[in-house]
C-alpha cells in the first residue's frame, strides 16, 4: 500500500508540496476509521506509514485533531486508537516534543491552532461514554500536555485570539474533572494567557466599576450582619465534629474541639450568651433531623457537652480558656427576668443556664428531638417504657445534677422532674456503696460472660449522663493491660469491644480511640506464646485484639500505620499486608520455616493437629502474615490433586475456629481477588457460611438493642463484614450468576443490617453522576441553610471525589447563585466553614489554595466575563476573604491556648502569611477587579486591625 501510494505520488502531474501530500496520505486512512472504528488493520497501516518516514509524527497528529472534531470519528475506540499511535510513535522516536509532534518551523499562531484543536478533544473524550477497554481521556490528556510543552512565546498572539485560547482552556478547567498532570498544565496555559492579555481592553470598565459599587463594606465589618439567630456556622461544627469524632478536631479530641470552639466564640463576637443560645439551637435541631443516628446525637448532647462532675465536660474547658483569655466572670452571667418565680439577693444565672432556658422554651423543637428519639429506639427494639422518656428531661435533669441549672428553674420549666423515679446508674452503683467509677471497674474486671455482660453494659450506653465516665474507665483499663500483657483480660475486653458495636461509639464521644489502637499495637508488638502455660487459650486472646485494632481502624477510618509511643517509634504495617499471597519461594527465612511446619500442621492428613510447640515458637506477627499464602496454596495442592477434600476442610476449619480467626480478614480479600480469576466461590462462601451458619443468628438484648454474637466462640460476622466489604463486593458480581455466590450474598444481606459495613453489591454508578456528587452537597448544604435547618457539608468526602481545586471551584459557583438571591451571610458562613475546619491529615489545607489558586482564577473571569451579578460576586469574594482570614487567625490562637502551647498551621500556612501573599499578588496583578478588592480590604477596620503587616503592604 505504502510503495504504491509513493509511486502515485511520484508520477502525479501536478506535484503537491510536501506537507499536502502528507496530510493526503494520512487522511485516506483517517477517512475509513469513520466506516470500521477502532479497526486494527487501519492502526497498522498508520504505524507502517509512520516508521517509514513517509508520514511525519507531526503531520499525522495535525490531521488527527482536524479529523477528531467531526461527529463521525466520535468512537472511543478509534479515537484511543489514533491517540496512541501518535503517542507511542513519539515516546520510541526518542525527540523533543518539538519537532516530534510539532515541527520545527511551526509558527506560535500555527501551534495554538494545533493546541486548540487539542484541547477540542480533551473536551469530547471528558463528553463521550466512558469504555472499561480505552483510556481516551488519558491519551488526550498527554497530547496536550506534549502540545502545551511546545508553546513558547504568545506575546506575539493577538488579545482578541488569546482570549480566544483562554476561553476554551478555562472552560476545561471549570468544567470538566481533569487528570492533575494536564489541569496543573492547562493552568499554567491560562496564566500565560492572562498576563498576555493585559488590562488595556479593562481600563475604562474599571472606572466604572469603582464609581457603581458601594462602599458600605468598607465602613465597617466584613463579616456580615452578625446575626444572632443563624445556626448555620454551629451545625456544620457540630455535624463534623460527630461525624468525624475519631479524628483530630474530633468530638474525642477534646484540646482539638475546645480550640475550634475558642475560634468560633472570637470569630462570631458574639456574647456569651448568645453564644451558647445559638450552640445549643444548632445541637438540637442536629439532633432532630438526625434520624437514625438519633442516639449518637442525644449521647453527644447530654453526654458530652453537658457530662458528668467527675470529667470536665466541653464547655466547661471551654470556658476555663476564654476565661484564661480576659472575659471576666461577669460577661458569662445574666440576670434570668421571670414573671413566675423571683431570684433573691440578685441571683445571677450563668449564660448556659440562660441558653438553655431559651431553647427549653422551643417546644416544637424539643418535640421532634423527642419523635427522632422514639423512632430509634424503636428501630434499637428499646422497651416502650423507655420510649417513653423525653429527651429535655433527660438533660434538663442532667443540669440540675450539675449545678447548671438551679432546681427551682428545674421544675419551673418541667415540674416533673423531681417524682422521675428512673433508675440512673448512679443510683445503682449508691446501693452497692460505691462511687460509678469504681462501680463501672469492678463489673468490667468481674469474671462473667459476654451474655450476661451484655445487658448491663446496655443500661450504662442509655445512661448519657455516665458515657464519659464509662469511656475514661475503658481507656485506663485497656492501656492497664496491654502494659501488664494480660492477654486473657485484654482479649476479653476487646471481644467485648467489637462484639457490641455501640460501646465504641459512645467512647469515641468521648476519648482518642487511636490511644487504644496505639496500646494494642504496642501490646502485640512485643506479645508471644513461647512462656505461657496454655498457648492455645492465648492465642485465642491474642487474636481478639488484632481483630479489634484491624476492626476499629477500618471502621472509623484510623491512620495506624505508624505511632511513636514516648520515644519509641513503633511500625504497625504488619496489621496491613494481611491478604497477600506470596510465592513461596519468595518468603524469608522465618516466614518460609513458618509456612512449612503450619502447612504440614494443617493440610497433611499424617499430621497429628497443631501442637502447642508449633504455637510456642511462631510469632503471632508471622502466622498473621502466612495465613492467606497457607489456604491459597493449599487450595492450589487441592486443585492439582494433592492433597483430598475431606484434608483441605479439616485445615480450613482450624481458621474459623477460635484458634485462627483472628486471620480471616485477609483470607477472605485475598480469596475474594482469586475468585474473579478463578471462580473459587465454594472456598469462600465456606469461610463465610462457617461463620455465618444459617442456624446462626445474633441474639438482641430486647431492653437496650444490643446485638451480641449468639455463639461468641466465634468471630462475629458483622466484624468480618467490617473489615472486608470492600473486598468482598467487586463489580464483577451479579445476582443470579452462580449459585454459590447467591448463597453468599444472602447470608451476608442479614448481617448488613447488624453492623456497619454495606455488604450488598452497590449499583453501577457512572463516572459523571459521582462527578455530580460534591456539587449536589454543597447544594444540599445551602438549601437546608436557607430553610432554616441544620446544614451538613462532607468536605472530605467531597475532596476524595474531585481535587480541591475543582470543589472549590463548585463552590464558589453555587455560592454566587445563592448570594444573588440575598443570602450573602448564609454563603459567607458555609465558606468560612470549608475554607477554616481542620480536616483530618490526608486533606489538603484548603484556605491557600482558595487564596492563591482560586481567587486569581475568580477575578481574572471577572474581568474579561461581566456579568449582571458583577457586583455581587466582588462584594462575596471580598466578605470570604476577610472572614476565612479572620477565622484562621483566631483558629491559630485558639490553638496555642488550648492545645498546651502548640504552634501547628493546621491551615498549612499562617493566616499572616497567607494575607500577606495575597496582597502582593493582588497588588502585583493591577487588574481592576483586584485593585477593588485591595481597596476593600484595606477600608476594614477590624480587617486592617488583625493584619496591620498585610494592611501596609496594599499601600
């Protein structure tokens, strides 16, 4: 084909430049990729065409691109299949990208062109359906990089075409989910763009601009009206802190919760009063709409923020640091003025006793705080006596326990109060002559079982008033004996732990469950049976606590790869790898002795079980390691007729036995790779039937709605549902493929109801619906803002879906809508709130990138795309601005006051720092817009009078 297109060429009578021949020749093969699509024939031919010289890399990926904008070519197939021939033709030339994919003598004119066309098909492969086979988006993402890359001087480009380039780029980066390498190189290109583009064309715009926006900002704060009847900052705290109460700056970090709390207190200004007044509204209407996490919210209401004398309650450390800080006593009373009972000698009341009075009064509130309530109990199959208890009693008594509120007031606002005989657990623990913390000791070391431990332990969870309580007893005992190394104790302690799923809820309200993590590391670190009297029995202990450290970090999402004990630094990876298969070959000395004399142990039908020098001389560490090596190869023998059935079953029982369950985690997600190879489903669905029986089912105690094991000999199912859900639910499984694995399914769709873990095949979602999510929360955040409720705004959540340039992005767009409608405040708040909330550790600080990213992005389309809502957007961006600086300077201070003299920029950079930079790059940019933000800036007084540095440098 090739030589006869070169002799046509050759005898043509009207010879052709070199380039129209080249673009001939490869469109007469672009041209049948319309007819055959992703047709292999035709990719050879280019290939052949390519190697040989005769079509020149930067020829065909000119037509290429041409020939991408039409509809016809719009098959992924193809489309991938040209990409890459470009793509691979380059990479083996070993060239430049110029000179490769572009030419040598191209003019910066003609490369923009090429880069547009680019850029077109970035476009259409972000539009088209996504295929599991090609990897369009990719390949179009590294031609344009390479296109980019070639890009040397548009100062030459003319304004009306650059913006041209700008707007198509932009576009991209505003509106589609890019690949990091390609955004981070578009915005470059824009950059670019923009400095070429200059002010000339905006010089009369900005006069104008300067004349028809107000001033009123200027004149005094820029935080807003300073309402006090918004609940909007506070129940995004809340909601965060509860959500996330295992992390820093979580409801169990309780230095972390006080700082943030000291940083809103300062940021809002408000009174103390107020301050509680909207604290408390917030918590309640949190706990209204809370449904069925209605019990977690009433423990964090009655429990944590209100809790017992014997543990300083949140507010209360909060208070003593304000305090610290120069709010006089004074400022945290208030005379309580009520027509019905009369305060003698001027009793003044505190101002949380004041707030609470004012929201006890909301009776429609406290009543669908009381439904949300009864509907979990309900659902917890709570006895109707219980049912029948009324949230505000509960706290209301809890107050006048405290001293918070006077009991005078107590029956003022509910009479009742003072003939409920409900049977606390301090009275319990009264009748035995003890104190509840020694009551709580002596019946978690008594020696009883699970069963009968249950229901108590239940009673203790319903008891809000003495979780924290319950909580610090906990955390001493199992740090007591992981220093003791009482493996019997522990074992049982943290069966207890991952058996009753509610208890580590409720603890982690109240205490850093990553101390216990840490402690169970430590303990098993260091732990083997080589001295103890019954290794068997010890082994058994020992695997409840690798199952509760696994379970707990996999469950509330906690960092446990390493930790540093004092000055000790201690490495915890042997808890990950846990669903490797090694070959055996590759093993270490130690871990090849180990598999030798376990697999013998297991799967040799000579063998006389495992003795107990087999479980003297094995680091528990090791056989964790080894257990998903073992079964596989022993399947492996099975399959290759090895070893019999009857001698493969015997060994897997061992491992759903109590000796070894402990191991199942990775078991199971190794085997759950091996079955979309191998189809393996009766292995699996054998390890899960074992411990899942069809006769099993978990015993509920009916007067809490505690679920325990029915037979806790055994690994609880919903632990093995916890630690492999994701494994175990590839997108390959289907209902009704295989008889096994449907049985599979419907044994593990019980215990989903049971536990934590969502084991049921989730629906295929495409790419551009999960896209959509973070715009739909954050607007699902505004909308419930603006109607009055307590609004939720997952920012981690939103950050693993897109990056955070792009949620930002989202961001400020659905605030502008909403402040065009009047509800600047409301978007200040929720801005403030994403721009300033420490995330956990693996969230990039979103406050610079907003600064230094997003803003310059903002106000340059600003100035080249007015708008009707120009004005709004400058007064937004300028509010944001300022009350995101404000609130990181008061987070930073609050920081050093609460958490014992740290200095960390938990927002990455300092708020000086931050509003120093932006300064200069507004004042170095000269645009109108920014200069109009600057004057802004600089016209706050309480904004100059926290940045005085940043202030001088507008000048």
């Amino acid at each position: 084909w090739l030589n006869l297109c070169k002799m046509l060429m050759s005898k043509t009578l009207s010879p052709q430049l070199p380039e129209s021949v080249q673009v001939d020749l490869s469109n007469s093969v672009l041209v049948l990729c319309r007819s055959y699509p992703g047709d292999p024939d035709l990719q050879h031919y280019l290939k052949h065409a390519i190697h040989d010289g005769a079509l020149p890399i930067s020829a065909f990926v000119y037509t290429l691109l041409q020939a991408a904008r039409s509809s016809e070519l719009h098959a992924p197939s193809t489309l991938d299949m040209l990409c890459r021939v470009a793509l691979d033709a380059h990479y083996s030339s070993g060239l430049a990208p110029i000179g490769s994919v572009v030419s040598y003598e191209e003019s910066t004119a003609k490369v923009l062109g090429i880069v547009q066309d680019a850029l077109a098909l970035l476009r259409t492969a972000h539009t088209l359906p996504l295929s599991p086979f090609h990897r369009l988006t990719t390949s179009a993402s590294e031609l344009v990089i390479l296109l980019l890359s070639c890009v040397s001087d548009i100062s030459q480009v003319s304004t009306a075409q650059a913006m041209v380039y700008f707007a198509d780029a932009n576009d991209l980066l505003q509106n589609f989910q890019l690949a990091t390498d390609v955004r981070q190189v578009l915005e470059t290109f824009v950059l670019s763009l923009s400095l070429s583009i200059g002010d000339d064309a905006n010089a009369a715009r900005e006069a104008h601009m300067l004349h028809s926006i107000p001033f009123t900002l200027g004149k005094g704060s820029l935080h807003g009206s300073g309402s006090e009847t918004d609940i909007v900052t506070f129940s995004l705290f809340l909601h965060h802190i509860v959500s996330y109460k295992t992390r820093q700056f979580g409801a169990g970090d309780s230095q972390g919760t006080v700082a943030v709390l000291v940083a809103l207190f300062r940021w809002a200004a408000w009174s103390p009063v107020v301050f509680y007044t909207q604290l408390f509204l917030a918590a309640f209407t949190c706990l209204s709409q809370s449904g069925s996490k209605a019990l977690i919210w009433k423990a964090f209401v009655i429990g944590r923020l209100t809790c017992p004398k014997q543990l300083p309650h949140l507010l209360h450390m909060f208070e003593t640091v304000v305090n610290a800080e120069g709010v006089t006593s004074s400022d945290w009373v208030r005379s309580v003025i009520n027509d019905e009972v009369s305060f003698h000698n001027g009793d003044q009341k505190r101002a949380m006793q004041s707030a609470l009075q004012t929201n006890f009064k909301r009776t429609e509130l406290i009543s669908q705080c009381d439904q949300a309530i009864t509907l979990a109990r309900r659902a917890n199959l709570i006895h109707e006596d219980d049912l029948l208890r009324s949230f505000s009693r509960d706290l209301l008594q809890n107050c006048v326990y405290l001293d918070q509120v006077t009991v005078a007031l107590g029956l003022i606002i509910d009479p009742s109060i003072q003939n409920d005989n409900f049977p606390r657990l301090q009275t319990e623990a009264r009748e035995t002559g003890l104190d509840v913390e020694t009551y709580l000791e002596s019946k978690l070391s008594s020696d009883i079982s699970l069963e009968e431990l249950a229901p108590w332990i239940s009673r203790i969870i319903s008891d809000d008033s003495s979780d924290n309580v319950f909580a610090a007893v906990i955390i001493r005992r199992f740090t007591s004996l992981a220093a003791a190394y009482d493996v019997d104790a522990l074992g049982d302690l943290c069966r207890l732990l991952y058996t009753i799923e509610a208890v580590l809820e409720i603890v982690a309200l109240h205490v850093k469950l990553s101390e216990l993590i840490l402690s169970g590391i430590s303990f098993l670190d260091k732990y083997d049976c080589e001295t103890v009297g019954d290794p068997q029995a010890a082994l058994g202990h020992l695997g409840n606590v690798v199952i509760f450290v696994q379970h707990t970090a996999v469950r509330f999402h906690l960092e446990v790869d390493l930790y540093a004990p004092g000055i000790r630094v201690l490495c915890s990876t042997f808890l990950r790898p846990t669903d490797i298969i090694y070959p055996i070959d590759s093993l270490s000395n130690e871990d090849g002795q180990a598999f030798a004399v376990w697999f013998k142990a297991l799967f040799d039908n000579s063998s006389e079980g495992i003795e107990d020098n087999i479980l003297r001389t094995t680091q528990p560490k090791v056989l964790l390691r080894i257990s998903a090596t073992l079964v596989f190869h022993a399947i492996k023998a099975h399959t290759q007729q090895k070893i019999d059935k009857e001698t493969l079953m015997n060994g897997i029982t061992y491992f759903v036995g109590p000796l070894l369950n402990w191991t199942l985690s990775g078991i199971i997600k190794a085997l759950a790779r091996e079955i979309m190879q191998q189809r393996m489903y009766a292995f699996i669905v054998l390890i899960l039937s074992k411990q899942s029986h069809p006769t099993f089912q978990p015993r509920r105690d009916s007067s809490r709605g505690t679920t325990i094991a029915g037979d806790v000999s055994f690994l609880p199912s919903s632990c093995i549902a916890t630690l492999c859900a994701e494994a175990v639910q590839p997108s390959g499984f289907q209902k009704g493929q295989n008889e096994y694995i449907d049985d599979a399914w419907d044994r593990l769709a019980f215990y989903e109801a049971h536990s934590s873990a969502q084991l049921v095949v989730p629906p295929v979602i495409s790419r551009h619906v999960w896209e959509e999510e973070p715009r739909q929360l954050i607007q699902t955040a505004l909308n419930m803002a603006r109607a009055g409720k307590a609004p939720f705004l997952d920012v981690a959540h939103c950050i693993k879906i897109v990056p955070p340039t792009t949620f930002l992005q989202l961001l400020w767009a659905e605030l502008v809508i909403f402040a065009s409608v009047g509800e600047t405040e409301t978007s200040r708040r929720i801005a403030s709130f994403v721009l300033t909330m420490p995330q956990s550790s693996d969230v990039l600080p979103l406050l610079p990138i907003f600064l230094h990213v997003v803003t310059p992005s903002i106000i340059f389309t600003m100035n080249h795309q007015q708008t009707p809502d120009h004005m709004t957007k400058i007064e937004l961006l300028v509010t944001t601005i300022s009350s995101a600086l404000t609130a990181a300077l008061h987070l930073e201070l609050g920081i050093r006051s609460s958490m014992s003299g740290e200095h960390r920029f938990v927002l990455g950079q300092p708020s000086s720092g931050m509003a120093r930079k932006l300064a200069a790059d507004l004042r170095e940019s000269g645009d109108p817009t920014s200069r109009l933000v600057l004057q802004k800036l600089a016209s706050s007084q309480s904004f100059a009078a926290n940045f005085a540095v940043s202030i001088n440098e507008l000048g």
